[in-house]
C-alpha cells in the first residue's frame, strides 16, 4: 500500500538535486517535461520493489507482471523485441548489452509540478522528510571527464549506403527506410549524471530522460511521443521531418517554411502516418482512428520538427500490453513496409540498436501510459565502459546522399557536444 504526501519547495534547483540525490540507488528514473506537459514538470521514481526483465514473451510477462502488481511501473522497451513480434533476428554485435525490456516498481514516486511534490511511497512521512533533507542539501555536481565519440563508419560508407538503400526502393522493395549510424567510445567513463544536466540544458525536450538500472544509463533529450493511453485514448505522435535552426529569427522562419513545405519531408511524414493508422487499427474501435493534426511544425533548441498526432480508441477486451505489441518498434524509427525495412535495418547498420529507437515510459496502477521515442540519446554501460550515440534519417527515393549524412550529424551533435564539454 502507498502512502501519499504533499510538500511544497522554493528551491528552483529541486529537480537538478533530486538526479544527483538519486546515485544512492541502483534503480531511478527522471523524466523531465520542461515546461511542455499539463501533468508534471518532472517525475522521479527510486528504489525498486520488484522488477522484470524477461528474455522471452516479454509482452505476456509485462502484462502478468501488472496484473498481479497493479502498481506504477517505470522501464523500456529495446528495439530487439522486434524479433518477437515478428519473425526476425538479430545478429549484429551489442556492445550495450542492456535486456530487451526491463520493468520495475518504484520504492518512491516524486511528482514535480510548480511549487508542489506528490509523493506516493511504501516509506512512511518520517523516512520521507529524511529523503527530502537530503535532497535540499544535496551538492550539484559541474565536472566530468570529457570524451569525444568515434563514427562507426566513414563518410563514404554512409553515402554509400543510403545509394544501396534507394536501390531498394527503386527495385519496390520498400519505400521508406530508417537507417541510423553510431557514434561510440570503448573503455571510457563519464559521469552521466552531469551530462545528462548538460544535455537537458542544451536540448531540452518534452520526452526527456535519465535512467539508472545497475550500471546502465539512458540519457534522453527525446521530442517524439511514441504512445499515449489514457483510459480508452490512445495517441501517437510519430516525427517524420527535420530542419536546423536558423541563425536569426528571419532565417529561422524560412528553414520553418521550408520544412513545411518540402514534397519529401511530407512524403516521410504520410507514409509514417499511414502506417501508425493502420498499427492502431488492430486494437482500436471500428471508425475511431483519426489523424488529429497533420504536419505540425515544432520547435525545439536545436532543431524545427514536423510532428503528426493521430488518435485511436481501444476496443473492449484488448489489454494495455496489447496496443504495445501491435506496434512496436514505432513506425518512424522502421520504415514502410514495416517487416521489410526492418531486414534491411539489420543488413545495413553495423551494430545492434539496443534500447536506442526502443521506448522509455511508465505505467500507471489503472493501466494508462506515456512512452517516448529513445531518440537524441546516449547509451552508457558503466560496467564495460562503453558510450554509445545513434542518429539517422528516414531514407526515401527524393533523398540526397549528402544531405542525409549531414542531418544524421545535426541530430547528433547536442549529445556529442556536451560529452565534450
């Protein structure tokens, strides 16, 4: 049974404080809204009750997990569970080594909106009241070593795969593709806690996270929404289209206009959405998804985005696990037709992607949930040492070459930056 409390703060440093008062656990999660979320503008989850991380009929064990539990849950989803929702594999090298879904049940919930925080935890005021001196006093840490990241693969040999991917398409084997290269670096630490600060002040996004499980790290500055459910409504909001920003506000708003604009960057985000459509329709009541907004142009600190929602209603006798497993991976990070993309996904990228293009979320005790995309991320395994940051694009017959490559690079460069500083 959680115990439920209220405190107010004044301390405008009480969320950055909480990430590093949160090292003393094993377990936590820090999602962060900046200021783009009616619900919360952090929400913390430490400790851990019980926890899954099954290696087979993930989707089954998370809904027995639940149904047993019905409690709150925080964890992801890796791209790899694609191999049990289809008939795939997977044989390039994971150097992460992180389990393909990974669930647990929170000690303590710290909801974060305004000046209040909604505690709900199995400890009881007196434990909680030790937690929150802890956090008013816990220092801020600046320092961490630098490192600077190392591309997978040459220039040449990205080109040169994006010209073999279009050859797919041409020959009609798909239309769309989502190829993506790695940044890494072996044998290094980082303090991840500190870069995690530094990103989210670079790049900070709705969909941001940091997560801690035993020597794994996820450091997430995500803006794509991958699923929504609240009671019967289910929303996706998949990104297919990208601009950088302008020096100035004139060239801002022609790179805007340019994006909205673009036959291609269109041609992405329609395909995308008629996949998500017909994803959503395997659970959803006859007549009820609808595309709410088409072409949304969003801005973020370091890129203009091109964001569609598209909104379903479960249908009577289909369980929470059942929408996730209908559609994942998201159709943005995969391709059109699904399965085929994804073949082609693993023939060209050079290593697994691990948690990358998966999801992070959590899970409400009645069943309702909010996942993002794992994009604009580093992956860090403080065990082995091993830093890892993927970027990529949606490949089309209209793409240039060059222009792929360069926005791979733009969508990496926050994270590769402030490994840097």
């Amino acid at each position: 049974m959680r115990r439920k409390y209220t405190y107010a703060i004044s301390n405008e440093k009480f969320i950055e404080q909480l990430l590093f008062w949160s090292e003393k656990f094993q377990e936590s999660s820090l999602l962060i809204s900046n200021n783009n979320s009616e619900n919360f503008d952090a929400l913390v989850a430490v400790g851990c009750v019980k926890s899954i991380s099954p290696t087979e009929k993930s989707f089954l064990e998370l809904k027995l997990f639940h149904d047993e539990n019905k409690d709150w849950m925080f964890g992801y989803l890796s791209y790899d569970l694609k191999n049990e929702v289809e008939n795939l594999t997977s044989q390039n090298t994971d150097n992460l080594h992180f389990p393909k879904m990974m669930f647990y049940i929170p000690e303590t919930i710290f909801k974060i909106k305004g000046q209040e925080v909604f505690v709900e935890s199995i400890l009881k005021k007196n434990e909680i009241d030790t937690y929150f001196s802890e956090i008013n006093n816990q220092e801020i840490e600046l320092k961490h070593s630098k490192i600077t990241l190392k591309s997978r693969e040459t220039k040449e040999e990205y080109l040169s795969k994006i010209t073999k991917i279009k050859k797919h398409i041409q020959l009609g084997d798909i239309y769309e593709m989502n190829y993506c290269q790695e940044f890494y670096s072996e044998r290094k630490d980082i303090n991840p806690r500190v870069v995690f600060s530094n990103l989210n002040k670079k790049n900070n996004s709705p969909f941001s996270v940091f997560f801690q499980w035993r020597g794994l790290h996820l450091l997430c500055s995500s803006p794509e929404r991958y699923l929504q459910k609240k009671g019967n409504k289910i929303i996706s909001q998949p990104i297919k289209g990208t601009r950088k920003r302008g020096g100035n506000i004139e060239e801002d708003l022609l790179l805007k206009n340019e994006l909205l604009n673009s036959e291609k960057e269109r041609s992405e985000n329609v395909m995308i959405t008629d996949l998500v459509r017909n994803d959503l329709s395997k659970t959803a009541k006859k007549g009820s998804v609808n595309v709410k907004e088409l072409f949304g142009i969003y801005t973020f600190d370091n890129v203009h985005q091109m964001i569609t929602t598209i909104e379903s209603e479960l249908k009577e006798n289909f369980h929470f696990t059942d929408i996730l497993a209908t559609t994942f991976p998201m159709g943005s990070m995969t391709g059109v037709p699904k399965i085929k993309a994804m073949e082609l996904i693993e023939k060209y990228e050079n290593q697994k992607r691990s948690l990358f293009s998966g999801a992070f979320g959590y899970i409400t005790p009645e069943g309702n949930f909010d996942f993002n995309v794992v994009i604009r991320s580093i992956l860090y395994n403080k065990l082995n040492r091993y830093v890892s940051v993927m970027a990529g694009g949606a490949i089309t017959i209209n793409s240039d070459e060059l222009e792929e490559f360069e926005e791979s690079e733009l969508k990496a460069k926050a994270m590769l930056d402030v490994l840097k500083i």
